[in-house]
C-alpha cells in the first residue's frame, strides 16, 4: 500500500478545526435560518477504539532473537592476555573476550537500565559501624560513573549521619534540613535542577551528589514521615536513582517512611555475630510488619535483598562460624555479595572512588548488577499492576 497521498484526497480532507463552524457562522449572520431536520430513524452506533488493549505485534518472539544480538561478545578484548595479544600483534591475533570481561560488560549493561520511573535503593543495617555508609558512597559512585543517569545519595540519619564526613564538601555547608526550609520553592511547576544543586554536594568525578544530614541532632529528629515524603517528591524530579543511608533506629519515623518508597533493600553487614543478629532482626522487624497490615511490600523487600559482606577489623572468626553466619542469612535473602577489604575505603575519612582499588570496584559493579535486577523486577511488578487496575 503506497503512503503517498494524491491531491484528490488532500482536498477532500476536512480541515481540523477546534470551533463549531456552523455556530459561528449562526452567530455573524442574524438572518439565517435555522431548519429543523427530522432526526434519522436510526443512527449508527459509534465504534469506541479502547487504545489500552494488547497490540496485535507484542514482540513476545521477536524480543527473544533481538536479546541474543548483545554486542559485549562481539567488541574486542579490553583487558587481560587477550587484550595484550591483539595489541601486540597490532589486531592480526584476537582472541576471544575472557569470561571475567564478558561478566564485567554484563553488570554494567545491567547497571544502565531505564526504568519507568525515579528507583529508590535503601541501605539499611540497625548496627553502627559495618559500613552503611561506605556501601552508599560506594554504590552512589558506581551507578554515577556507569548507569549514565543522576545518581543521589542520601543520608536520612535520624541522627547526625556521616555522609557529609565521607564525601566531599566543595566548601558547601548546606544540609538536608536547609533544603527543607525552601522546600515550597521547588514544590511548584517552574523548580529547576540547578538550584536544587545548590543544596546538594556533587563529587566530581564519581559522578553522583549528595544530600547530607545536619549536624544539629534536634533538628535531624524533626525530620518525620511527612517531611521525608515531601523531600522525597522534590528529589524523585530531578533524580534517576535515590540511594537512601539510613540511620541506626528502624522504628523511627523518616526510617519507616523510607521503607514504604523503596523498591531495593540493601543490607551492610560483617560476618560477626551481633552484625548478623542485628540484620536478621531488621528482616523479622519488615516479615512482621507484612504480616501485621497483610501488605506483602516489607516481606517482598526481604525476599528481594541484597547483602553486602564487608570487611571489618576486630578479633577474627572462625571459618566454621563465618559459614553459619552466610547461611543464616542466605536463608531470607536473594543473594550475597562480599566486598573486599580496601584501604581507600577505610580510611574513616573522604570515600574517593578513583582511589579504590580494582577487587572492590568489580565487587561494587557485581552488587550494583544484582540491585539493578532487582529494580527492574520491581519496576515490572508495578507496571504490571497499573495497567491491571486501569483495566
């Protein structure tokens, strides 16, 4: 069938208006007269096209060819003997790309998923100390520097949280509590990006900002449910995806608010008896709350959680223990990551992600991937209920 038109069917298309031509022309000319036309005896039914129904081409079979045309097997080596080998041999060799680059491409192609709306990753651990908020920075930086979107870390310690020590300040002074006593100003139609900035603290080159808490305890404790969501709103506008780092109290009020957004339970812990228990009873806390307002989200949450094994200092345990311990945990989430031990993470002082070293940075890439499956499952299940409630 040709899509060009001919000039017969150009002119017999009636021109779109947005007024009543004949009303108009009724009222310009009082002498017109207006017949009344018997009404037809019968009228055609007019036909409702319901644009919400499935397409006739839904892709279900054509979407599983396109899906094995990933290119991260068919670029060149970037790394490793291979890579050395093709470069030597000025491209006349080139061997295939090792499996540990393919699964590097892998999680990054995983990291930069679009989602159907702004995601929020909780890093959440009622211990102090096993690195919640070395986990944030750490997590900020990675999708930052590789999802290709605005990443924010955000620190919603119901106390004085350590964000604003482990990230660079560029000599701003401005807390989240600063942004809360402008928040009308970016709750209206004509807020813009750039002044947001203003109350956040980019880090350069690790390619996220951040949202620190305020120094002054009594006014972080004033930061309840409703200012959490109202910030919440502000920041969902201008960021992709929204890192909370939470504080020590899971039954505080910007705590449990936080909880009801989030679509990524992430969960810092060493592998020491008091860091575990303290996990798992933050998991029976959510299984409880499911259970208590028969809303699956919280038990969802566990089930879907991301465990990051971090490296402490302290006495040593034993192996046998150690394995008790994962096992313990394995039991209620989805996976576990460990993280390795990095002195540029340790330092108690600035998190600079261009100083962490290769292990830790891998391991960050292969949690950030599994976080984003995570995501992207949520972000389905969402999407498939909507349509499924419009229906």
């Amino acid at each position: 069938m040709s899509t060009t038109w001919q000039g017969s069917e150009r002119k017999s298309r009636a021109t779109i208006s947005l007024t009543d031509t004949e009303s108009e022309a009724t009222a310009t000319d009082p002498a017109t007269i207006i017949h009344a036309e018997p009404a037809a005896a019968e009228s055609k039914p007019e036909t409702v096209v319901d644009h919400r129904e499935a397409p006739l081409v839904s892709g279900r079979r054509s979407a599983a060819v396109l899906r094995k045309e990933n290119v991260n097997d068919q670029l060149p080596p970037a790394t490793g003997w291979q890579a050395f080998l093709r470069a030597v041999s000025f491209g006349l060799i080139s061997p295939k790309v090792g499996a540990a680059e393919l699964a590097r491409r892998a999680d990054l192609s995983a990291i930069q998923r679009v989602y159907s709306r702004p995601m929020q990753i909780m890093v959440a651990q009622p211990l102090g100390g096993v690195g919640k908020t070395m986990c944030s920075v750490g997590l900020g930086s990675t999708f930052g520097i590789h999802s290709g979107q605005q990443a924010l870390v955000w620190d919603n310690n119901e106390m004085m949280g350590t964000a604003g020590v482990r990230t660079n300040a560029n000599d701003s002074t401005r807390t989240v509590w600063d942004l809360l006593n402008v928040l009308e100003s970016f709750e209206t139609v004509t807020a813009r990006k750039g002044e947001l900035s203003y109350y956040t603290r980019h880090q350069g080159n690790n390619q996220f900002s951040v949202l620190v808490a305020d120094e002054d305890a009594d006014r972080m404790k004033s930061i309840g449910a409703d200012e959490f969501n109202r910030i919440h709103t502000v920041v969902s506008r201008f960021y992709d995806t929204i890192i909370v780092d939470t504080g020590n109290n899971t039954r505080s009020a910007n705590w449990l608010a936080s909880v009801e957004v989030t679509d990524q339970l992430v969960i810092p812990t060493a592998l020491k008896r008091n860091a575990v228990v303290s996990a798992l009873r933050m998991i029976e806390q959510l299984e409880s709350m499911s259970e208590r307002t028969g809303n699956p989200h919280y038990k969802d949450l566990v089930a879907n959680a991301v465990v990051l094994v971090t490296q402490g200092g302290g006495a040593k345990v034993s192996a046998a223990e150690q394995a008790e311990l994962r096992e313990n945990l394995a039991s209620a989430v989805r996976v576990l990551i460990d993280i390795p031990y990095d002195g540029a993470l340790d330092t108690g002082s600035i998190i600079d992600w261009q100083l962490v070293g290769d292990p830790a940075r891998r391991a960050f890439e292969r949690a950030s991937a599994e976080i984003a499956a995570g995501l992207l499952a949520a972000d389905n299940k969402r999407t498939t209920s909507t349509k499924t409630i419009n229906r």
